[in-house]
C-alpha cells in the first residue's frame, strides 16, 4: 500500500559546474530530474512510501535512473520496461545577475512519451495507493502520453484515490491552446490543483487582481477540493523569496515569506507539492500542509539537484524557526 | 583552396570517469566524437587545410560543436545551421580485461540526419578542395543522408577530386543488407578505400584467405585505386596492436607492427585515414602514406578523446624510431 | 519473501584517487563497502531479492549508507537505528607494482557492533527467505555481534534456511586462536563454506597438498554440503588472474582461469559469492553456479568500488567467451 | 577582409578553484586571457570577423593558445610564430569580501613582448580590416613591442581604418612616467578611446569635477572622435554596478546602471569594448553602441574565464529588458 | 624558543563540495581542523614561531595531520605518537540561506582522548615559551584530556607564561554542568579569555544587559587579565557581520564592524585568537591586538579550510583600509 | 645539526591529467619539483635531518614552495627570499606507448638562477651538516648559480663534509662542451658521485663496455670515493626496471632488478639517491646502502608528484620481499 503513486518522466539531468555556460562545458554532472518524481522523493523523505509509474530504457541510463529513484525509497516495481527508445535528457547551467539559469531540454522521443495506457495495470495501482500525482507535463510529452494520463487520472478519480495535479505549463512542448484543450477536460479528476498565476493566465486565460481572485476563480470553474498557489519573487538570481497560499472551502490560508540563498532552485516548486502533500495526507490540515509545502520550498533551494535533500526534523525546525544560522554542530 | 572536405556527423561525446559503468557515473567528460571529422583533424593537425560538411543545430550544443571543430583548425564556414532538430549524443565507458569498452548511442534524429541533398552547395564546396572524405556512417544516418551522400560523392566523382571513403559499418543503424545495397551503388566514385577485414565481410560478403585477398577482391570487384586494411589485435583491453596494409596498382605495401598502451582507442582508425590522406596528397606516395597512417593510429591510443592531438614532428619521429620511452625534457 | 538475507557490517569507504597515497589525499571518493552487502547486491543485480540486517547510525551517513544499499535494490526495511554509535570507515588506496593497495579501517565502536541479539526479529525475517549469507567478519566486530550471529545461524539453520557463510579471516579484529574458537561452533549452521586456501588455515589450521584436499578436509570435518575454495594470482598489482572451484557430494567442479585488468579489486571475492549463490539458487547446478561466480569474480576487477556493477547478460555472456574485447557498440 | 584586427598579448590564464588561495593550490584551471583578444572574442560572438596577431612560441602552450583562440571564431593566420622564448602566464584568485579577487602576473620576457616592428606585414594586415584594437598594455610590455605598437598604430591611421585604444594602465609593467611619455604620442593615431577615470588621471594626468569632464577633457587634449568612460562600482566582491558612458562630437550618451552578482570580473571592460565595437561598426550608432556595450560587459561577469561566453541574442534581451530572472526553459 | 605553544585536538576534515548535504556526497575534500591548531596556525603566519602539542596515531592519517601542520610552519617535534587508537574525523557541509552549514563529530577515542598528564614533559615545553593556548574543547574529550589540562595550565602559569584560554563550549562533548565543573576551576590560570555571549552564559551562567557587563562579570569572578568577546551577526549564510572587543584593566577597547561574504566560517573566531596574541605578544597594546585580531578573523572567511590563507601585509592592509576591494594585480 | 643539506631549484610542477596532453588541458595538478629536493625529501621521510637552500620569490608561489617543502619536514630556515625574479614552472604530461612523457620547461629568470655566492652564509651552513647534496642541474642555471655551487662544493669539501653530486645532465640548459667545462673541475670535491651510463657519456665522454668499466674510470679520473650508477629499462612507458650498483675502494656491490608498474617515474632516480644517502650515513655499509636506494627508487615508481610518498618500513618490506601484493589491511 503507497501514500502516493506518481506518474511522468524522469530525465538525465546534465548540468554545468562552476557557472559555465553548456558551450563552455568540459565536464557535467548527472543526476536525475523530473516533476513527478521529485514531488515523490520530498514525500517519501518526510516519511510517506510512495512509488512511481514511468518507462524507462532497458539500458545504461535506464538502469542509472532506476537506481536514483529507489537510492530516495521511492517503489520502482511498476516502472514499465522498453528494449526501444531513448532517456529524455535536460541540460542546465546556472546563472548569476543578469544572466538567468537557463535549460535545454533533449526530450523527444523518450520511452514515456511512447507509453501507452494498456502498458501500465492502472485498476491494481490505483487500488494500492491513497493519492495520485501527476502534472501538466505529462499529457505534452506525446497523443498517447496524454490518452495515458486521462486513464491514470479518471481510473484514479473513480476509485476516490486523491488526485494532485500541478498544472505546469512548458512552452516548449505545446501551445497554450493545445494545453488548454487537453487539460481541460482533465480538471474533472483532479482533487488538489498547484499552480501559479502565471501558469493558469497562460493555460486557462484566469487571471485576477491577486491571487486570492485567481484561486477563487480556479475553484469555480472547476470546482477543485484544494487550490495552492505559489510565488518566487526573484530580486537576483542568487536571493529568491519564496510564498505559498491555499484555499479550501473558500477559506484562504497564508503563511510567511521565505528568503533564500540559491544554490539550486530547479525542483523547489516540486519540493513545495511534496511537503504540502505529505502533512495534507499525514495531518489533514490544510494550514498545516501549507507550512510544511513551503518550509520545503525554501530549503531545497539550499541543495544542488532536483531532489530535496533534508529530513522531516529540518523542515520542521525551520517551520518553528529552530536553529537559525549558527552551525548546526 | 581545401585540401579535404569532411562530411558527417559529429557528435556531443560524454565518456565516465576512472573506469565506471555508465550506470556509475555522478560526472561525464565532454568533447566530440565522429569519425569523418576526426579524420580531418588529424589531416589538420599534420598540414593540411579541411572543412568539414554538417548540419548543427543552433543551440548551446551546436555551438560547442563549432568552437571544438575549429578549435582544431577545420574550416566551419559551410555547416549547415538548423533551429530545429538535436544534437547527437553518444556515451562511452572504457573497459579493462575481461571487460570490453563500450559505447552507447543516442543519435536518432539528429539534425544531421535531417539533412537533404539541395541544403549543400555540392557544386561549389567541392570545386575547393583536392580530396572529399566520407564514410559509411554517414548514409546509414537516414534516407536523406543517404541520397546526400550520393549526391556529394558522385559530385566528387565527376569533378575530378580524390575521393576517400572509410566503409565502417554500424550494426546499430542498418542491417547488413541494408547497408551492401546502399552502399555498394556507391563504391563507383570512390578512389581510396579505407576497411578491416570484418567490414569488408559483413558489408560485401567478400571474404579471403588473407588481407591481401581481401584487398584483391575489393579491387576487382569495384576498382578502387587505392585499398587500405588495417587490423587490430587485442591481447587485453589495456594493450592493443595495430597493423595496416595497403594495395596499389596490384602491388601491396606493408609497415611494422605498432604495440600501444590504451589511453583510449577511439578514433584511432580515423587517425590512420588522416595520417594516410595527409601523406598520400602531400607525399603522393603509397608506402609513406601508410606509414604516416600507422605511425598516427598507433600514437592516437595514447591520448584521451576521439581528437588525435599530435604533431606532425611527434608522428615522423615515431616512423623514424626516435626518441624512444625514455621522458621527452 | 526474499532469496537471500544477508547480515553484517558496511563501512563508509573513502578512497585515494590517481593512486595517491592517503598522507598525500586532498580528496577522496565516497562509496560503501562491507563483504556481505556486496554479495547481496552481485545477486540482486542478476535478479535475485535480496535484503540486508545490519544496525545504522540515523545521522547523514547511516542515512548515505540506505540510500547507497537501496539504490542497488537490496531491500532496506529490516536495518536496525541507532541514536547513538558512529560507522565504520574503511579508506582505501590503490597501489601499483612493487607497492600493495592498502587498507586503513577505522571500524571500531560501529553501530553494527553494538548490535544484541534480540534487536532483529530473527524469526520472523528468516521465515521470509530462502537462503542466509554472512561473513567471519561480522562475529569477529564485537562480543554481542558475535552472539548476535550465532542466534542468526542457528535459527536460520533450524528453519532450513540455506546458510552460506564466507570465512574471510581478518588479522586487524582478531587473532587466529580467537578467530577458531568463535568460528567452530557456527560452523554446523553452514551449508555453503566458500573460503581460500589461506583463510582455511589461519583460522582452522587446515591445510592440503593442494586445495581439493583442503575442500575434502573442511568437508570432513564440519560437513559441510558446499564447499568453494578461490584463488588469486597476483603477477603484478594491475594484472591478476582468478579461479574457482567448488566441492559438493565428494565431486569436484573447475572451471576456466580469468585473467583481468584490475582497476579495484576490493569485492571481488564477494561478487563470486553473490553470483555463485545467484546460480545455485536459481539453476541449483553446482557447475553453473561455479561458473556464475567466476565469471562475476573477475568482472568486478574492472569497475570502481566495492560494487558489483554488471548486468546478468554480462556474466553471462563472458562466460560464453562472447563479444570478446572490441568496443561494445 | 576583418571587420577588427588586434594586437596584443595573450597569457595562459591559471585561476584557482573554490575561493582558494593560490598558495594553497592544488590545481589550477587553464584558459587564456589577454585584453585585446577578450575584445576581439565579443565581437566575434557578436557577428564580426576578427583577427589577432601576436607572437606565439612553437610548442604546447603556444598552440594551446592558437587552438583557444580560433575555438572562438577568432582568425590566427597572421599569428607570429617563435621556436625561442616563452608565453606569458597569470595566476588568478577569487575574492570575497573583504578580501578582493587577485592576479600575479608572470609575462616577462614573453614572445610576444620580443616582437620586432617588421615581423608583421602591417600594410597587408591593415587594409584587410575596418578596425585596428589595441590597448595601453602592448606597448608596455618592451621597447620593442612598444615600437611595433607605434608602427601598427601609424600604419592603421595612415590606411583610415578606425583606431580603437583602451588605456588600461598596468602599474607592473611600467610607471605612470613612463606610461605618460610612452602613450601621450600614440594618441594622435586613436579615434575611439576606451578608458577609466582612475587610468586617465593616472597616465594623463586629466582629473574633473565628474567623468563628463573627465572625457571633454581628454577630447580637447587628443582630438578622439569617441571617448567612452566605464565606472565599475564594487560595494561588495560578489556584487558590482556597471555604467559607461561616451563622448562624441560634444554629445554626452548615458545608459542605466547594471547590477551583477560576480562570478568571474575579469574581462568585463574587454566585453564592453568589443560590445561597443561591435555595434559601432554595424549600426554607427554611439547611443546604440553604448547600449551593446553595457549589457555585455554586464552579462560577462556571470560567466567563469575571460572570454564572454553570450550570444548576440543574449545581449539584446538583456538590453531590451526581456526574459527576466525566471530559469530560461 | 616558541612564542605561543599550543594544546588539543586537531582532526581530519572531510567537507562536502558546491553545497551537497553530507548524504549526497560522492567525494570529500580532505584538510585539517582544530580549534587550538587554527590559532597557532594564524599566528605563526602573521610571524610568531610556535608549537603544537597533541597526540597522534602512527598512522597515514596521523602523518597526514602532521604533515599539514609543519606546512604552515607549526613546530611539530612534540607531538607524542601512539600506535593505538584513531584519529578524531569531523565532516562538514556548507549551507544557504535557510540552512545554516552543519558539523557532524566522529571524535570518539581519538589519540588524544587517551592522553595522561604525565606523556608530556610539561615542565620542559613550557619552559620555551612566552604563551600557552588552549580552549575549553580539550579538557572535555576525556577525564584524562581534562587531567592532562589542568597540568599544562598550571605548569603554566607556575612559569609565568601568558595563559590564553577560549571558553568554546561543545555540547556534544558534555553538559553544561560538566562543563563549568571542569572549566571553573582552570581559570585561575588563565590571564587571556576569549569567548561570546553565548558561552559564557552556558558555562558560567554569567549574563548581562551588553557585552560590557559580561567582560566586566567574567573579570570580577576569575580575575582575568584580559577578556575579549566577540559576536558574529548572521543576515544570511553567505554574509555575516564580525565585531570583537576586548577589556583590560577596566578599560573598553572596540573596534570598527566588519561585513563578509562567507566562504568558509569555520575557524574564524581561531584566526581572531591568532591575530590578537599576535599582536598582544609584538606589539603589547591591547588596542592594537584587538584590531589584528578582528581584521584576522574577518579575513578568514574568505579562505577554504579551517586555516587561515594570509599574509600579515593583507591583515595590515584590512586594517588601514588599503586597496579596496579591485583585483589586487 | 642536519644529516644533508641540500643546494638547487624547485620548480612548481603542474602536470595534465588522466593523460591529457598539455595543449588539451583544462585544469592541471600542482606539486613541486626539484632534484635536490626530492633527495633530501626520501632522506627525511626514512629518518634524517636535512636542510634545503634555494632562493624563493616572495610571493604566492614562493610561499606554496616553502609550505610544501616544510610539510615534508624539510628545514627551509636557510631558504633566501627575494623581492623580485619568479618561480621557475615545469609543464608535465604522462605518456602511454609508444607515445614517452614529455616535460616543458618554463624556468628561465628564476630567483635561484639569480642566486650570488655570498647571498648565503655557506660557512656557517655546512658547520652544521653531515653531508652535502647538489646536481649538475644548479650549475647550469646561470653564471652566478655556477660560482654559487663552487663555493658550496669547495666549502663543503674544505669542512670534510661528505659531498654527494648527481650528475644530471640537461641538454635544454647547456650543451655537452659548456658541461663539461663547467662540471670537471667540480668534481674534485665530490666524494659520492651518483650518475647514469648516459650522462657520463654525454658530460665526460667516459665509455665503457659496461657500467663496471664506466665506473672504474669515473673513479680514476676523478678520485671520487663512492659512484653509483643505475639503469632504467623502459619496456612500455607503464611498465619499467631499476637496477643500480656501486663501486667503492674498488668493490663492486650489485642488488636485484625490480619491475614496477609506472604511475609517475620523475624523481625516481632522486629517491634512489635518498634512500642510498640516508642508509649511507646511517648504516655505513655500501651494500645496505645500495639496496635502500634500489627499493626506494622502485616504490617511487607507485606514487604521483616528485615526492616518494613512503615509510622506512615500507622501503624496508620490500627490500626484504615482506608482504607480497595483496592488499596490505
């Protein structure tokens, strides 16, 4: 039995040492990047047994990627196997003012984007797990990648599994109007949305004077349980704020701003779904996911690669503003 | 005015460190890896004037790939630049007795690949140069670089320039059948072939005794001028000879055996054709061009990437037996 | 339910790169290393489940330790916490002709030896296995460690559990007299005694004209149903050659001698016994299995680490003298 | 035919990693660096055709240099080469407040710093190019290098090609006497100088009220068509302010202000030269050229090595306000 | 003849590279640390001849600590060597804002921990110097370590050798209580104390309205001849504040506010305590100590490792506000 | 009182990794390097007191040279500091066969090629020593560093210090005539002299029909009490055997070859003569003192860097074929 199941890709994630830009590159480091699976890693490091559904190669860098996820706890028994196809690839570089961090995506063609919805056994996963996340990357990635999204996502609905989805948009991978005309009639199934203003103005056309009105509008349009929204306010590439709201039942929930020194910001939005998803499932409140959503968000900031890199016990000090910044010895 | 024009694909190489599996790997080294080009880097390196004929595509991958091609002296001016597509990638671990090296290739779809006959000026490009160098490779990337290749060599042909064709099969892109009917309509432009035994038998299915009926054959049956064969032993992984035959005009020449220590053998057969096409155009003699390709390939083992990074003083006075083991101060 | 649990200590292990000696260290690469995990992950990387009892420090490197164990796929869920202790560190440099590699352990006052008996649940994990693997390593960490292994063997033996038990003396942690006395009474658990030559008479003072006899003593006299005796030849420190034999039923099983490129050779004693232990397990043939292990026990020479990072086709294919020592492509 | 020719040194450039000390060094990493190459190097990436010339000694580390610099697009054919001598090198570390960034300079008796008036075909050189650069330091690297400045500088002014200097003053190389004596009769040669308030007051003495002055002054004094002034404001060493201005036919031209988080400061004025030079010889425009220059020397600061690793796209998004700080996808 | 002898531990330092959590680590950078050794190390590089007293295991890693230690000029003739026991480990990760950097101890049963009062010829060492040093750390490492102490500082102060004594209160190596029961009976012999806010409270309960107040305290309760107390302000991680101020005499003595870019904390208040006695031991004026002391530790943060990487010019420089914050060339 | 002073230039080192070649690098590795350092370097670490007298630049550089050397336990009291000159740099790259390693020299202009006779109190210095060691390295480097070695050799001969010399010929700093002349009247104060077949040859024009005859006339034109000469066979570059022997009061004395596995052969030659001078001076006996510098001039075969990184007992071990090449744990 898994708290949560996630589905989407996983990618080799290639990055650059030193503030090199990729043209300069003569050494990068690997490890693994994907939405889903770094939602997974912060729930499953909070404490919750979580698995994930992908496809991977039958091959070097599929084995590589089946290694990280288990090295996190994260179940890999379901992951489906192909002999054909390739790993997605990601490359970044890190930025400093006024020179943003910058990624190129090498992703087409990857062994998820040919997953098809028979390949995985949905009816026996959905009935092991009490929550299902997936994001708005997932349905861009291929036709059939969608078609297997919508199945995961009503098979799960239909089973009264919890279904968070973070809307995600990635302009590389579609139009908003494409994205807008197939996640749409997916929102039916979905529980718990995160999100940002910038993606629902984007996706959906849905802005507001604040983010309260977004929420509001979120909710009444597709009449989701739970509605999060989350901001970064970038003063430099090096200093980011970090804020996350919710609304549930029309009552809103705020929290404190989040200062951060950036040593990595690539998985913090993932970061905050886990965090909030693990206390959601765990305390059942939602002020209290919200916290710990954002406590997570801010401290993944700290820690090179898309994993979050902490334990419960630190996040929950830093939500009690435990510790400060004298060395913890 | 070139004295060789290069066509191919040039790849991103990422090879692991200290011997680990790909499986293994935290970090990769980068640098660039494609026979065709590796020929005329080392043809650059000993004298000669190259460009080199490909399609890149404009991101940061692309341009690492232009900045390492001329790094090395090799003219750029007439790549073709494409703002879709990707870059190729292959992964290369290195192996120790029992375990062989390796190498794993993501390729499909590269620009390259995308290329089409009528985005080159044929025409012109080759009224530049004495000599055109391709290999078979290049026409296994896809129908159109097979019809691309076509188009170059039989320009070549009928223009009067030598043309230079390294048979390399690749198990991964063709079968052997696909590659003996793509191929053989070919050899009728070509002048200079460069192959192994193992080659010459799953392409042609021409089979000997020995080499040199080998060489006889391949002559008969296509009428090059020039037939070169050479042959690795592998006595261990760490230690490799190399030997290299050529056929003239119905006479053969051979050279001594070289013994090497393995740094890293890839591209070292293409330092042999670069060695040999530097010699044969500059020194139009037979012997001494297989010479200059031997004494190339065996110096390429001990130096790390696909790239031979030797001078053309290092190479002759390995032919010549100077200098010896002892620290060059 | 598992096909083999094994139990005993693992160590951080740092080691020297370049062939650095450790005074000389400005770095130093982190892994694990512990006889009886490597074992667990040679036969979980050919297929088996297998899962690993041993007692962690819940700090970052108990942490490191889990996740690096379940990266293989050996189950984790049985590990012992601790609030208290440290882990053993083992540092490691590689030496080269006329110098050793050489072994500093730092292992004392491990979590793992401060284990007791009754902190794992023997009856229950051992009821879910099919066989059970520990070392003379693990007995000779502390007092308690040792009657912690002794309950171990004991209930495994008495649920018919296969008890495979590698003697691997170590001068460091005890003397030959201590070593005997603890060890001879565990020995009636054992089903499966893989040894060598050496071990067999530092700790039982058994020896032979040559090493059938020492196997047909050892059988003798604890009786033993299998018996594996290994062999290394050292010719230089970069080149060794491997065998193996194996007794069973008064019949003697040989196979091929390896020759390897060693670039570690740590582990690869253990890589034997998780790939004869793998074959027996699943093809019960005592020649295969031989053959699985010495196939294993040499290609482990050519990676980095304690680890055995090869694929099932892999051994097998050496076996089958496949592919031989051109590039993998 | 060059859209700019240089002339200068080139040093290997040996920069320390992770804030060390050089003192306590144990590698080093190896670029290139030098004034009048950094200025070509933009432009080049920019879209013009540069060439540099120097004087290169005939063995690894000269053609490390050759190879470094053509990677860049940057022509080397008019390179002088030397089989005595040695090449320059500096030593750099990395700075944090309060202790500033820091370079030990090891250049003397460098082959460029031999070079003799007549080893360049000045006459053939200067009339395949519309721009000459050149700064303060190549004239103070010997008495000879200072005549072949002179001639270099005469010849290009004679020939009507648009003469471009940055005084860059370099108080390791000569006295501000020296300087004065040695620079002030180059000046008549100079259309467009590039230069500080702290240089100018320095080398000519010239001081004002504020910068605006400073350059009505050095006008009036030598007669430049353009005078450009940059002001480099360092509140801490991993945050710098960035301004520049420029003085032509009596017109003043501001640009804002640009704020950077440092991760490599060397190079940054050299980035605005040839931003400036770039868009000078392309658009003719002063206002606009301030612009491309600003912005580059802004964007360099964010990338490791002397070298201005942007594109021209980069550039301009970066003056056009575009793109933000949010991770470029 | 020494200036300053020194007394403690000093262990090897494993710190974890671009921010990784120790868990992530796949290497370590290796170099030493300890607090009473950071101190003399400070010292002996500004020009004090000093000495370090401590004991060591006749092993690669005790050679490596001594071998580090005699690299910054420390005297090392007498340590006392043991061929038992450990060297004491500690590992280190650097954070960012929110999380501050982290210590994890492995110093159980170092060397020396075991040491006995009477393995060091006290009577001898102290009489070859001016000053005597050490901290509150070593008397907690044993009951041994703490007898051992209590000799060397009242040997000490017998022979009228200036006591300098930093409080450095560990709660993991004892309580409060144990601790103030130890220390509290030391002070007697100690005429410079340096210590915080913090540990003065923690030990000695001793608190007050402002820094002032507890000096005055401290001074009152053990007579001390001199008390510095310093006070680090932590904004973020990466930047920090330093102030110090000493009372001698009943006389106040402060000194300007020092902000840094943190790249490594860690022995910073040791470079303070090094910078003083310093000067306190040259100079003789309080005034003057407490200004090397603040511009030291500021400093410090600047430099990886524990030991502090500058010249007594650069200290000097800091001090009268010479070269700014340019690149020093 | 010092065991050897020792008189001559320590370059800093840096050498290319994982067999790069030099004009490939981006980073290298720094060490030192010196002849006459790196003896008395094997003399410390086997139990002497020795002294190094070079001349160093106060700078970074300078201060890393005498930071290195200390960390050896080598005194650097008598080292003179200058204001001026620089560091001489040697470039290094590691060869694979049939491609030798080459060394480039970057060491002109030196602070100890600017070394006068009376910058050093040689009286008073050579009072205080048992034994004297330079090269003919020192002399070649300038007029005044060849008056400077004479009146160190004259000094220590006239103080009935023992004086060893290493022949050492360096055809990049003079030739064999300008060796000759300067070198002959030298060797009248030599008492041990240390040289190859080659360098005789090439110095003194002495031949012989083997080593035993080169030897004898060594001895009889010169009167040197004690020569030794050694062999280096250089089957591959990774694989290499030393023998050396020695002559005394007409005695041969002869020791077994050894075979190493060659990870860095620079300075190897340096330890044989350490470990002879050491076991010279402190055993008295030719033959013993033969078989220490055999051994240690193998082991130093085994470790990167100038420095035999090594233990008496090691040396000692494999003199007397203790320990085999198992891992020693």
């Amino acid at each position: 039995m898994f708290d949560i199941v996630g589905f989407g890709e996983v990618m080799i994630r290639l990055s650059t040492v030193n503030f090199q830009r990729l043209e300069q590159a003569t050494s990068l480091d690997v490890s693994l990047g994907g939405a889903e699976l770094n939602v997974l890693v912060t729930a499953q490091r909070l404490g919750l047994k979580t698995s994930y559904i992908t496809r991977l190669t039958r091959n070097p860098l599929g084995r590589l990627i089946e290694d990280k996820t288990r090295e996190q706890g994260v179940d890999t028994s379901h992951v489906i196997w192909s002999d054909e196809d390739r790993q997605g690839i990601y490359f970044l570089e890190f930025g400093a003012l006024p020179r943003p961090s910058a990624i190129l995506y090498d992703r087409k063609n990857s062994a998820v984007s040919k997953i098809q919805p028979d390949m995985v056994d949905w009816d026996s996963i959905l009935s092991q797990t009490k929550a299902f996340h997936t994001t708005g990357i997932t349905p861009a990635l291929s036709k059939s990648a969608l078609e297997t999204t919508t199945k995961a996502l009503s098979t799960a609905h239909q089973k009264g599994v919890q279904v968070s989805f973070d809307l995600n948009y990635r302009a590389r991978l579609w139009s908003q109007e494409e994205a807008k005309a197939a996640l749409s009639p997916l929102m039916q199934y979905v529980d718990i949305l995160i999100t940002t203003e910038e993606d629902t103005a984007r996706v959906f056309q849905i802005e507001g004077k604040d983010w309260k009105e977004v929420a509001h509008k979120l909710t009444d349009t597709f009449g989701f349980k739970v509605v999060t929204i989350t901001i970064r306010e970038t003063p430099t590439v090096w200093r980011n704020n970090w804020l996350g709201i919710a609304l549930k039942d029309g009552q809103f929930y705020e929290d404190r701003k989040y200062e951060m020194e950036v040593v990595d910001r690539v998985g913090s939005g993932d970061a905050f779904a886990g965090g909030f998803l693990y206390a959601y499932l765990t305390k059942g409140d939602i002020e209290t996911a919200l916290k710990y959503g954002n406590a997570a968000a801010a401290l993944k900031h700290s820690t090179p690669g898309d994993f979050a890199y902490f334990t419960l016990e630190e996040v929950e000090n830093l939500m009690l503003g435990k510790g400060g910044l004298r060395i913890s010895r």
